[in-house]
RNA sequence: GACCGGGUAGCUCAGCUGGUAGAGCAUCGGCCUUUUAAGCCGCGGGUCCUGGGUUCGAAUCCCAGCCCGGUCACCA
C-alpha cells in the first residue's frame, strides 16, 4: 500500500494499521471481516490426528493420486510467516498449534492476498490436504476456491509470540488474552471443570444429594469471617452475601435429607493473598448419623478420586515437593506440637502442663503472649511451627475445644474437640467437625459470641434464632466438611496462587 | 492495613554511581514457493505510572499518590 502516514509503532499506529486492514477486507475483497457461522470445522488436534503419512507419501511420489485426508480448521494466528508466494501461519486453538500453508498456486487469488495480509491475533478458516513439509511439520495445504478465509479481524496487537504475555496483572486483567498467550491457562481451567465434576460424581455416588442454598442470607452465619453486605430494593431490607452456607445445609438435615452437599460461591470480606480471594468456592458436606471420621474417609475419597481420574496418578508434583495422595497422615493437635517443640503441652481445661515453656517459646518467636489464654498461645506456637512442616496430606485432630466452640466435644475428653483440619503443601484444605446438634448448648455459644463482638460485627451478625429452633426440632447426629476447592485445584493443577485457578480474580478497577 | 520489590516501545526486558533512552521480537517498506522463537535487507516507533520537589539538567535522587507482586495482619 501507498501510505503517507510515518511508520510507527505506537499502539494507536498499530491498531490504526489493523483498520486499515479491516477496511480493505471490506472495501477491497468484499468480505465481512468479522465472519458466520461455520460448519465442518474440526480442531486442531484432531486435524493433526487425521494425518496419514503413506497418503501423504503416495502424493509425494505421484501427485495425481492424492488420498490426503482433506480437514477444515479455524484458530488465531499465533505466527505469520510470508514467503513470497507461500505463506506459513501457526494456528491456535483451545487444544493446540498447527500449521496452515497457503500457496500462491493452490488457492484462488483472493484467499492467497487475504492470507497474506493476515495480521497476528486474527481468526482464520483453511481447508485443504493434511501434508507435511520440507521440515516435516504437518500443515494443512490450503487448497481450492474460498479454501482461506478470515474469520475475524483482530484489532489489538498480540503479546510477544515467543514470550507471551508474562505480567501477572495484565495476565489477571485480560486474561481472554492471556488464555490464548499462554496455552497453559486453558488446560488449568479445562482441569478445573474436570476436578469439580469429579468431585461431584464421587459425592454423588457416595449418596450425597445435591443442593443449593441461599447466597444472599438476612444474617451471615456458619463463619466467623466479615461478609460483603448488599440491600433489596423492593423488601428495603440489608442482605449479606453468604460467608458460608453450613446453617442452611443443617437446617435440611433437620428436614430429613440424610446426606447434602453444595458446590458454591462463598464470599468473605478479607484480605487478598496467594491462597484468599474475596469470593472463593467450597464444598461443604454433612452427613447425618455420620462423624468427624466419616467424613474424613470421605475427604481422603475425595482427594485420591480427583487426583486419580483427572491426573491420572495418587503422586503430583507441587512446586519443589512431591505430594503423594495415596496416604493421609492422621495425627493429633498436641503430638504435632510436640513433635515440632520438643516438649508437651496440655490445653488450658486440662491442666495446662508445659505452659511456662510454652511462654517462653512464643516469646522466642517473638509472638505476644500479655493477657493471652494459654490455649490461644498454644495454637500461636502451633501454627508458627508446625504448619510450615505439613506438606503431604495430613489430618490433625484433637484440637483445643475452647478454640472450636461451635463443636461436638469428644465424649470421653471433653476438654478436646471432634475437628479436624486437613493440610497439604502447608495449606489448610479441608475442615470438618462433628456437628453439635444440642440446641441448648449451641444456643449457648451463640449468646456467648454475640456477647463478645464489637461494634462493627454487631452490624452483621446476630443469633440467628431459627436456626436455633430447627435444632429444637432436632437434627441428627452429623458429620460435616468443608474443602476449599480453589485450593484442590491449586494443589492437583501445580498452581502456585489462588489467582490461577479462578478465571476472573478479583482486582482494583484501573 | 503494615513492610519489601516492581511499573521504561505493542510484547519481553536493559539503562537507574544524574547529562533528556536502548535491544530482541512484533509493526511498517522492499525481496522471496518450504519457514517453524528468527527467511533476507532496511526504516521507524517512547506522557520512562501520575503529581510535586532538588538540580544548570531527572527514567535515574527526594516526597506524595495510583496500580501490581511478595511477606505479614485478618481469614478459609
């Protein structure tokens, strides 16, 4: 083209040289550049797949007898080499790359000029012979009348081919172009949806019913996390989006359902760090006449059946450490923390032993202990040195009752609570109790809690009183688990931040 | 919210003991029927995140702010 304009590559230059090329699409080739509907397309891969080399060497050999399985393909250009009258271009799909060779001989003038003008990032359409070239790369020969088309025109410049686009925010902020950047973020994804769907085959198979409960609740309950609020116009009445959806699930168990779960949006008004993200998605389970230890087996089910038939193995790799799923420690609160201290400690209700050592070794991780309960800073201590050590999969039970005041207390130590809390890769997994089901006591806790709050939880948090009276009714004995599900696919897809395992994390608008 | 690190061309990054900016790729132009991170040759391209300050002079030093990342706090 004939241009006046400077060459340049500011961004304007290079969007404004894209219209130019839209317009010629239109003005020039008489074509929609933005494309319909298109039938007959087969991916990338499974073009790939099609190829068959004694046709494609018969067709070396004697060109009049061409058995060369024919495919139609359409991908964004990933690289676009022109090569005087024969034109190189990878192609991009959701599964892969492949190479579209277009020869000035074999195509119909028009589709050889679009091709060439083809820019980086645009959708294209080819048909023809699956061959290979001098190199041996499989192509697919674009042949015929019509056989290139453009699909649609691209009008902002591409990320560095061979880089991609590396910043993490704008990988976060525009992550439809991240997802064609960096092929492997739609693999992450694509395991995602297979990690959830086979948590729910295994929750379904184990007998577990389906549900779902309310995200928007008048009281956020069920957490001790700070809730998002909202407001409904017509009932003029504050709402909170749920922290979790445990009270409503109980309430069912009351009604009869036997075993419920729920896959869904949980929303906490927290901090934001490689493992948090304001609203993330939990699976929490309860089973009635179940325990704290029935849903453990059903957590190590959960874990080893997703690792197994999406990964394919019970033994992933997480970042430098091996995690092997084929085998859950189970170990209690206190022997950790000997294990990791050196010495032994007894919570508060059961005498407090060790509570001077116990001092003096919080103080020498420089943590505050000034009119602190003991048990409070057992589990300072604990979680400052223990938790570090939990890489492979690891129940610890036992814990402190006064630190799970909302739990069933073991019947022969009362001073020990029916919780377990799962970590792996030092993160914490999973969270199960068994459920207390005694409205009295619990109605007692609650009053205690809400007794306890500032004035700022005083605003969204209360008794919630029918609850309350469904345990009055009654419920079950109970199991009852959580499993943060961002973090399994953290752990099963090698993820090293929350951020990668949601499609749209959460960020400050620009 | 606190502390640390970062923000330079479309992308990936140098430059940061102050002298007003560089590379590779992409783009643009030319040549070319076998390239594959990159065929060959050539030309360009920048509110150096924003706003102040110091200085003869600031991408560079200082202050404030914005956004991102990491640690911590909160929490799962």
């Amino acid at each position: 083209m004939t241009d006046e304009t400077a060459p340049s590559t500011s961004l304007k230059t290079l969007i404004a040289d894209r219209r130019r090329k839209l317009q010629r699409a239109r003005e020039e080739f008489e074509i929609d550049p933005f494309g319909q509907r298109t039938d007959g397309l087969v991916s990338l891969t499974d073009a790939r797949a099609s190829y068959d080399a004694a046709a494609d060497a018969a067709f070396k050999e004697d060109a009049a007898t061409d058995a060369r399985p024919i495919v139609k393909v359409a991908g964004r250009v990933m690289q676009h080499r022109v090569m005087g009258n024969l034109i190189f271009m990878q192609v991009r799909d959701a599964e892969g790359d492949l190479q579209i060779a277009i020869s000035k001989k074999a195509v119909d003038r028009p589709s050889f000029l679009i091709a060439k003008m083809v820019d980086l990032g645009d959708i294209i359409i080819a048909q023809g012979p699956l061959g290979t070239t001098k190199t041996g790369e499989i192509s697919v020969w674009t042949t015929g009348e019509g056989s290139f088309e453009l699909a649609t025109k691209s009008l902002a410049p591409p990320p560095g081919k061979w880089h991609g686009l590396q910043d993490a925010e704008q990988r976060y902020r525009k992550r439809y172009v991240d997802m064609y950047a960096n092929p492997r973020v739609i693999e992450t994804f694509r395991q995602r949806s297979g990690i959830v769907a086979a948590v729910r085959q295994l929750m379904g198979d184990e007998g577990f019913l389906e549900v779902e409960t309310p995200m928007l609740q008048p009281m956020a309950g069920g957490a001790a996390a700070r809730p998002f609020g909202t407001h409904h116009n017509a009932l003029d009445m504050p709402l909170y989006l749920r922290i979790a959806p445990e009270l409503y699930l109980k309430r069912l168990l009351v009604g009869g359902m036997s075993k419920v779960f729920e896959i869904n949006r949980n929303f906490r008004n927290e901090g934001i760090d490689r493992s948090h993200n304001p609203e993330f998605t939990m699976l929490e389970a309860y089973e009635a006449f179940g325990d704290l230890y029935s849903v453990m087996d059903l957590t190590e089910k959960v874990f080893q059946h997703v690792a197994q038939t999406v990964l394919g193995s019970t033994q992933l790799p997480y970042g430098d450490d091996e995690i092997d799923y084929g085998q859950f420690r189970r170990v209690k609160y206190l022997d950790l923390f000997e294990e990791h201290n050196g010495f032994a400690v007894t919570v508060s209700e059961a005498g407090a032993a060790g509570a001077e050592q116990l001092i003096a070794n919080a103080k020498f991780l420089g943590l505050e202990t000034e009119g602190k309960d003991h048990d409070v800073i057992l589990n300072d201590v604990w979680e400052e040195t223990v938790e570090e050590h939990l890489v492979q999969p690891t129940f610890v039970i036992d814990y402190p009752a006064s630190l799970c005041p909302l739990t069933k207390r073991k019947p022969d130590e009362p001073h020990i609570a029916e919780r377990f809390e799962l970590f792996i890769a030092k993160m914490e997994l999973a969270n199960a109790y068994t459920e207390l089901n005694d409205p009295d006591v619990q109605e007692a806790n609650f009053r205690q809690q809400v007794a306890g709050m500032d004035e700022e939880e005083a605003t969204f948090r209360a008794v919630d009183e029918d609850f309350l009276e469904a345990l009055r009714v009654g419920m079950p004995p109970a199991g009852g688990l959580g499993i943060g599900i961002d973090r399994l696919v953290m752990l099963m897809t090698n993820s090293q931040s929350i951020r990668d395992v949601i499609l749209f994390p959460l960020m400050r608008p620009q």
